[in-house]
C-alpha cells in the first residue's frame, strides 16, 4: 500500500455525430417534444452510426484522455471499461479497446454494474494505484444503447443516448484524487430495469425475439423514487466516511437519467445551478457514459477547478448505486 493518492490525470470523451432530436421522434412515435423535455429535460440525443461498436467510441475517447494526460499507450497498465452494452458477450469489450489502441502491456476487463458502472469501475481501478500493483488505469464508461432499445416503446426509447468518457487514473499527493467511495447493491430489485433475455436465463431463441425481450425493460416510476432518495443518501454517507457535509461540497456530476432527479439533489445538497454538471439536454441518459462526459465537459469548460471538492454518483440497473467524493 502506498501513501499516496490516486487521482484523474486526465479526460477524454466521444459522441456519434448523428444527432436525433424529440422532434425527430414524433415522426415514429406517440410523444412530443414538450412530453419529453418536460418530463425529463432531455432535448436531444447522440446516436451511433451503423459499424460503429462501444469499442470505437472508448478508443476514441481513450485517446483523448491519454492526450490529455500526457501519458503513452505504453504507459497504460490496465483498462476497464464500465458497459452495459459490449460489442459482443464474449469477450471483454476492454480487449477490443486494448487490441485497437495497440495497448499490449495493459491488462484488460469490463464491468456490468448499470449506470453506475463508471464509479464502480473508478473504485476498482484506484485500488490497483492505491496497492502499488499499477501506475496508470484507464478507466472508460461507454455505451451504445440505442441497440438494444425497443424503438417502438415511447416510455424507454426516447430516454436514452450513446457516447463514451475516460479518465486516466494515476498517483497524485496525498489529501489529493479519489477520497472515498461508497458503493451499494439491492439485487432483488434487478427486475426494474433489465433486458429479460440473452443470457443464460433466456437464451436468445426465436421466441425471445419475436417477444421483444432482447430489449431494455424499466419500470420509471418507481426507478424515479428510488433515484431521487439513493442519489443523496450515498452522497451524504461518502462525505460522512471523511468527516465532511454538503457544506464542504463545492461541484455534483451526478448521473444523467432525469433533469427532475439531478434538481432533486442539487436541491438536498444547496447547490447553485451552475455548481451541478446537467448533459442530459444534449445527450440524454448514457448509462456509464453519462458521468465522464459530464466530468470532461466540466473540465473542459473550466467549470470544475483543480482543488473542487466534486462528488460523482449515480444509480442504475442492479439496482446499484455508488458516490465518490473527490478533490480534483
Ligand atoms: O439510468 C437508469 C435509471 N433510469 C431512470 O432513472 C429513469 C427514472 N424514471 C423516469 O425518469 C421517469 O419515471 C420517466 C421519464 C421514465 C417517466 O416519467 P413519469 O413522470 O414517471 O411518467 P409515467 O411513467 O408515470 O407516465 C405518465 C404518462 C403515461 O400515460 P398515462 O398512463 O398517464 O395515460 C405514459 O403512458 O406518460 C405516458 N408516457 C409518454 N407520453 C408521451 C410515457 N412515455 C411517454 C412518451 N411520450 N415518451
């Protein structure tokens, strides 16, 4: 173990050029554009091309990060890519990135933990810094949903985006980075948001396609109620574990999934509006890409400072939840 602390070196991120917006939507389906942006503050949203993989997007977005770093693909140790959307069930969609980036020297693995896939993916590769076992982690959150949406259902399709964001993880000083996390699960609520089959519990079967069952599933209302109460309470237990209240807290980049949710916390945590990282206007939920876009949009606008005490939280099928509190 090191004494030293492990902290974002850099940021990058990647958004399909094709932009499909609520108007756009009307087209197909039985919504509107006041429904969406009112019910959810999503006003457009980034939808990949045909041949375009997840591993495309978090190569990309790798690359920039690593740029902005100042770090080579050599120097990389390990890459985890957080995905609920793989190019593929088998393998790791980190091996794609790792082959396409050309990052031999790198181990590589995926983590499924929903929209909260990125904080879970930055508390596992920390702790490979914090051990002394690696030097630099690329940690990515990337996603394509717009594949496995069932475009014909208006009360999930409309909600969700595809893009990827990275960071580059390494040792900064002590009292500096990542200070502490807080992660949480409740399996038995899996059911409210999933995608019944192509697993081991419903093989994909001609039945299963016929069914639509390949497709997202989520009960939003009471995904709602359960976003709204875990998004502060995990926020307030990872300020907790270092002594700190919402008094100290200067920046939120919570998880995209709705404007009315993300006003709730900005509401708990009394936080000015230009103190609370908001994307989902432009690119709707992203899944575990919504947080580090959102991080590198912040970082790149100059809206999070170095020295910001910043907590990144989020939510997501599982159910799982997690905050890490950080001083940029
Ligand atoms: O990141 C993963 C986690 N996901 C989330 O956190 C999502 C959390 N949930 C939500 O954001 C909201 O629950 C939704 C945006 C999904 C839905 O908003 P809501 O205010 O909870 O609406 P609702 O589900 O209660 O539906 C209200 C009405 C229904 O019509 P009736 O039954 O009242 O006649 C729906 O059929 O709105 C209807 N509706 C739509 N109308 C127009 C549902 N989707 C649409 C639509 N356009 N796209």
């Amino acid at each position: 173990m090191t004494d030293k602390g492990v902290g974002i070196l850099g940021v990058g991120s990647a958004l399909p050029g094709r932009i499909v917006t609520n108007t756009d939507l009307e087209k197909t389906l039985d919504t509107s554009d006041e429904w969406i942006q009112s019910r959810t503050g999503i006003r457009e949203r980034r939808i990949a091309e045909e041949g375009i993989v997840t591993s495309d997007l978090c190569t990309e977005a790798a690359h920039k990060a690593l740029e902005n770093a100042g770090i080579t693909v050599d120097e990389i140790d390990l890459i985890i890519v957080a995905t609920v959307t793989p190019d593929s069930p088998l393998p790791a969609t980190a091996c794609y990135v790792q082959a396409k980036m050309g990052a031999f020297k790198a181990a590589a693995f995926d983590i499924a933990a929903g929209c909260t896939g990125f904080i879970y993916a930055l508390a596992v590769g920390s702790q490979f810094i914090k051990s002394g076992i690696y030097k630099n982690v690329l940690v990515i959150g990337a996603e394509i949903l717009s594949r496995i949406l069932d475009w014909t259902d208006r009360s999930t399709c409309v909600l969700f985006g595809d893009g990827a964001g990275a960071v580059v993880l390494g040792p900064v000083p002590a009292g500096q980075g990542l200070l502490s996390f807080k992660l949480g699960a409740d399996g038995s609520l899996a059911d409210m948001l999933c995608v019944p089959a192509g697993g081991t519990r419903m093989p994909a079967c001609p039945e299963s396609v016929e069914g639509r069952q390949h497709y997202v599933r989520m009960s939003g209302n009471e995904t709602f109620k359960f976003a709204v109460r875990v998004m502060g309470d995990v926020t307030s237990q990872a300020l907790d574990e270092l002594g700190l209240t919402k008094d100290d807290l200067d920046f939120l980049i919570p998880h995209q999934a709705n404007l009315r949710i993300i006003e709730a916390a900005r509401k708990r945590f009394e936080l000015p509006e230009e103190r609370v990282m908001v994307n989902i206007d432009r690119y709707g939920n992203m899944s575990s890409a919504s947080i580090p876009v959102a991080l590198e949009d912040a970082v790149s606008t100059g809206r999070l400072k170095r020295g910001d005490l910043v907590s990144l939280v989020g939510f997501g099928a599982g159910l799982t939840w997690g905050a890490v509190i950080m001083r940029y």
